[in-house]
C-alpha cells in the first residue's frame, strides 16, 4: 500500500472536523512513494489520532490566546529516501517540548 492513499483516507474521515474550526491543512506529499509493508486500516488510525492530537493542540493554543487571529494550520509531508518511507505531521497548536 502507499502512505499518501493511507493519509487521504484518514483526511476523507477527518478534514470536515478542521473545517468547521478553520484549521487548514496544508499537504506536501512525495509522488511515487514506493509501496509499503503494512495493515492500511491501523496507519488509517494512527493518522486520524495524530490530526486529533494536532486539532486539541490548536485549539488549546486558541484558549491560552483568545485575542490571537493566528490561523490554525496542519501540515502534512511524506518523503522517501533510499529503502524508507517518512510522514511528518506538523501543527501550530501548543507544541512539546523537546526535553
Ligand atoms: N500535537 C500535539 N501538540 C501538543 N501536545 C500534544 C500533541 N499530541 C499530543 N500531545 C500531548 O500528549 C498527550 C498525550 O496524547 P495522547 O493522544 O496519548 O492522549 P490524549 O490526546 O490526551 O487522549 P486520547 O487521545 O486518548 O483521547 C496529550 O494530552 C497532549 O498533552
Ligand atoms: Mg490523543
């Protein structure tokens, strides 16, 4: 299966959610991801749980903020490099620390 359907799919279930809070997506998919390895309904969740995480996040950073106009954006990229496949899920809400 390839990575980029997986996470349309999860986007399909999931980005009238982000609409009606005026969440953007923005989507930075590699073209021709080989195929990979996997049970295509569990990454399906997985990135469902990521873009429910990233939507809490957001909104979270709007309550710590109220006056803020900044727009909610997830960002979402996959890369391929040698034998490996990558996706990056990127979002402005209130981060974790690095520690
Ligand atoms: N994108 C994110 N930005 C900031 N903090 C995050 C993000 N994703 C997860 N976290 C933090 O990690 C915690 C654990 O996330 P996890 O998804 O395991 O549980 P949850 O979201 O709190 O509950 P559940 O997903 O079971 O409803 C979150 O409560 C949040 O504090
Ligand atoms: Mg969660």
């Amino acid at each position: 299966m390839n990575l980029n359907d997986v996470i349309a799919r999860s986007l399909d279930f999931f980005s009238q959610q982000l609409k009606l809070r005026d969440i953007r997506i923005i989507m930075d998919l590699e073209e021709n991801l080989p195929m990979i390895k996997a049970d295509p309904n569990h990454l399906e969740q997985v990135f469902v749980n990521l873009l429910i995480n990233a939507r809490d996040a957001i909104e979270e950073q709007h309550n710590r903020t109220p006056g803020a106009q900044q727009e909610g954006q997830i960002t979402i990229r996959t890369h391929s490099k040698r034998r490996s496949v990558s996706a990056e899920v990127r979002d402005t809400g209130t981060g974790i620390p690095m520690t």
